[in-house]
C-alpha cells in the first residue's frame, strides 16, 4: 500500500512538472511573440509610417506575455526559471528560433496532456512487467538539440529487440532526413554493409528491473519506437543521462517532422 502511493505521488509530481515546463514553454513564446511586435512597432515609427494597427498588436501580444508569464508562475514556475525563458525567447527573434520555440511549446503540451489521460492509469510493472511512460520535452537550459541530433546520427551499439522478438547488440543510428522523416538505421556488428531503416512514427519509453541488479532502487529504460515495420525497443539500461538524450531528441525530432513543411524544415536546418 505505501509503494502504492509513493508512486501515485511520483506520478502526480511528475505530471505537475510536465505541466509547469509547458506553461513556461508557451509564455516564452508569447514573449518572443511580443517582441517581435513592439521591434516591428518601432520600425514603423522610425520610418514615419501610421502605426494604429502595428501599437495595437504589440500592445495584445505584450498582455497575452504578461497574462501567460503569471499562469506559470501561479502553476509553481519559479520566478527566476521563468525570467531566463523569458528573457532567451526575448532575445533570440528570428524565424529559426521562433520555430524552434513554438516546436518546443507543443512538445511540452503534448507530452502534459499524454501524461495526465495516463496518470493513475498505467501498469505497475516494475516488478515483471513495464510502466508505459510518454516522453517529457527536454526543457533543460543546456540541451543543445543540433548537437544531441549529431550525436544520434553518429549513433552507438545498443541492446536491440526487434519487432520478431530477437535482441541483440546492434549498431544504431537515427536521422531527420530532408524529407521530414526520422529515420532509424541498425546494423549488426558484424556486417558492415548491411543496414535496416525504418521510418519512426511514435516514440514512448517503458521501465524495468534489472533481473541481476542488488539495487531496488535501480530503474533501467527501454525507448519504444513504433515504425513502420513494427515496434523496435532501445535499451538504455539504467543509463538515465543517454536515455534522456535519446528520448528527448527522437521525440523533437518527430514534433519538427509533424510540425513543419519540408521547405520550413530546410530552412530550420540552415
């Protein structure tokens, strides 16, 4: 009974923060917004030009900032969390950067409302079997996607199970390719030119035991990709720090691959 609710309130915890992190994503968005509307404002002053219209959309989009900042916050966002979003939004106003803000905002709500119809819902499995989890936007200040995105197209050898259940070591990479398309590619050690790809369609993650671990506490980390030829699992083991880089570059890369055109997809790249 009181692992019952010790996991109830890790999952309540954990729910609350996916939903802080998404307010806080939306009003860095809303402030990036603002600023681009009162830079605009000014340029059209300078330049001698009517402004009614131009001060009226600054003047909204500064409101609809300060309204989203106070949501956050009455949310539980620290204060000085929230300046730091606010003030890089700010400050970083060009149309890569607004892609990639608004990327980041609809990941952070996506993985909230995932977490919330699946709070009190899912499976304990820890003990034999694995908790379905969904993947939480990565909104740690130092995650450098491009450089995470590197990494994972340089890929590294992990435990594989394939959709037929085999599991091997195998040599895994993953792409945005210029179609739009994440793209995983596996390989066995031993033939170097042989290599499968499937295109990634969803991404979630599972927990489990290690049967041979001493500690309890110990959780290990299996990615969930479901493809097109089926569902292909990336054992982490209880590497926490690569399974969050693996998780939360998949998962951005399949909101940009959903998200944007294959031309704004081209230009985000650039």
């Amino acid at each position: 009974m009181v692992e019952k609710d010790k996991a109830k309130r890790k999952e309540e915890d954990r729910l609350v923060r996916a939903e802080v992190h998404a307010a806080i994503s939306v009003a860095g968005v809303a402030a990036a917004l603002a600023a681009i509307a009162a830079e605009n404002s000014r340029k059209d002053e300078s330049g001698g030009t009517t402004t009614t219209k131009e001060d009226a959309v600054a003047s909204a989009a500064a409101l609809v900032a300060a309204q989203c900042a106070q949501v956050a916050e009455a949310m539980g966002a620290k204060r000085e969390q929230l300046s730091n979003v606010i003030g890089s939004a700010m400050s970083g106003t060009s149309a890569s950067d607004i892609l990639t803000l608004t990327a980041a905002a609809a990941t952070s709500i996506k993985g909230a409302s995932t977490l919330k119809a699946r709070t009190g819902t899912c499976k304990n499995r820890l003990n034999g079997s694995a908790p379905v989890l969904p993947i939480e936007e990565n909104t740690q200040l130092d995650f450098d996607f491009d450089k995470c995105r590197s990494m994972l197209a340089r890929g590294t050898q992990l435990h594989v199970q394939t959709p037929d259940g085999n599991f091997g070591v195998r040599s895994v990479s993953i792409i945005l390719n210029s179609q739009s398309k994440v793209i995983l590619k596996i390989r066995k050690l031993n033939l170097l030119k042989s290599k499968k790809e499937s295109i990634v369609l969803d991404v979630h993650a599972e927990l489990y035991k290690d049967s041979e671990g001493d500690d309890e506490d110990d959780t290990c980390y299996l990615i969930a990709l479901t493809t097109n030829q089926g569902i292909i699992k990336l054992d982490m083991g209880d590497d926490y720090h690569r399974y969050k880089i693996w998780a939360s570059t998949i998962n951005h890369m399949l909101m940009l691959s959903t998200s944007f055109s294959k031309y704004e997809l081209q230009f985000y790249k650039n």
